[in-house]
C-alpha cells in the first residue's frame, strides 16, 4: 500500500539518514524454527501453569527456561507470550470486538501499536499469545526512529480507524521516549491532512493515563491490560487482515 504523502513526508523528517528495516532479529529463524515451537509452547504452558498459582514472573521464567535449555531471546519471547490463567480469562471478557470500535472514543498506546504493525510488516516475529494478542519482539531503549515501515503502518492504522468509523482518537506517546515529540506533531499534521479525529499527546506515563481511562483502550501491553476497564485487539486486527505475509508464531499449547 503507498502511503499518505503527508504521512511520508512528517515520519522521514525525524531521522532522515537513518531509517531501519523493523525486520526480523538474525536468530530468530534459528530460534522459533518449526521443530521448535512444540518445546516451546509446552515451556509456555508451564510457565502459565507457574504464573497461575502464583509464582513470580522472574523466578518462573528462570526455571522455565534453565529446564527447556532456552536462550534469552526465547526466554523475552515466553515472558511476552505467557499469562496465568486469571490473567487471560479477565483481559479477554474485557476485550470488545472491532465492530465495538464504531461511533467510539478510543485511547491509544502509540508506540506499542505502531512498532507491532512495523514489525509484521517487516517480516518481524509476531507472538500470537495466551491472551489472544500478537506481540512483538522489538525494543525501543528509550529511543524511537522510523523505519521502513513506518509510513505503511500509519497508513494501515488510519485506513483502519476510519473505516470501522471510530469518533475520536487519543494518541499516547511516552515523552521521555527520544523523538517522541517529532512523531506526536508528524501525527498531528498526517490527522488533520487527511480529517482523522486524532488528539496526539506525548505524556511521561501513558501506562497510567490508559489503565485509568473511560474509553476504550487500544494496546497490548499487559500492565495496561490488567487495569483497563475496556480494551480493543486492534494490532491484531490490523496485522490479520491487512498484513497478510506477516510472519506470526503460535504459542499457545
């Protein structure tokens, strides 16, 4: 799909000679081959087993992954992936459809969104996990740059947005997150270009103003999750039926 040009021309100014392909890591061909996915899902469904009755995070994913022989990177994988039973069955009775999204307010993670689409679209791993969300491996450390996809995913999303017939649109964007200001007013520009009803603010903590939110929330960060009183699979919309040649790994047992 080609890109709004306004959309085009306000990402590439933030990093013009620097732009990356938010594709798949090395490895990961390697580490989430076919013959693999069978140890893995079983070592998720231990670690959900572990989470469930009430075991730490930390101390269930090293047992987990001393057991199964995992890599780091396989590890990142199940923390991302796994849940405890309480936790998956309360976000999915809260998870609306995407026709729910119609005549309504919505709240967005903004960078938790847009990386999950650049990365399928880049041909990145996306987890389908326990929760029903896909989530990607892809990490910002305290820095956001436009990559390939960038344009594309805005695009995607626009499209999407406006085509379920959403009434308004609250972009989050961390603030302490580098360039997080630039893509704020570069969404702002595509928005009123193009008559999307987004609100795009960069805020210290979105994590706090989504969980506390009256509308519904779009995100798939589970910190977030566990708190919101509603909330929309819309990455998982998006990459299932607009990226069709996205590279997505089944975790669930």
């Amino acid at each position: 799909m080609k890109a709004n040009g306004n959309i085009e021309k306000g990402v590439r100014s933030l990093c013009p000679d620097h732009r990356q392909h938010r594709g798949a890591h090395p490895e990961d061909a390697r580490l989430f081959a076919p013959e693999k996915r069978d140890m893995l899902r079983i070592a998720m469904a231990d670690l959900s087993w572990l989470l469930s009755r009430g075991y730490a995070m930390t101390s269930s994913l090293k047992l987990v992954g001393d057991r199964y022989a995992l890599t780091e990177r396989q590890r990142t994988a199940l923390s991302r992936a796994a849940c405890s039973d309480q936790a998956r069955d309360q976000r999915t009775e809260r998870m609306l459809p995407w026709t729910s999204l119609k005549s309504a307010d919505i709240a967005v993670d903004g960078f938790n969104l847009l990386i999950t689409v650049e990365a399928a679209l880049g041909g990145g791993l996306i987890m389908h996990c326990r929760d029903e969300c896909l989530r990607d491996l892809a990490s910002m450390h305290g820095s956001y740059r436009a990559a390939e996809e960038t344009d594309t995913a805005l695009e995607l999303i626009g499209t999407a947005l406006d085509a379920v017939g959403v009434r308004t649109v609250q972009w989050l964007l961390d603030s302490p997150v580098s360039n997080s200001g630039r893509l704020a007013q570069s969404l702002r520009e595509a928005a009123q270009e193009r008559g999307w009803p987004w609100q795009v603010e960069a805020v210290y903590n979105p994590d706090a103003v989504l969980r506390v939110s009256d509308k519904i929330v779009v995100s798939s960060d589970s910190v977030i999750l566990d708190h919101a009183m509603r909330w929309a699979n819309v990455a998982a919309h998006i990459v299932r039926y607009h990226v069709p040649q996205a590279w997505i790994v089944d975790l669930r047992s």
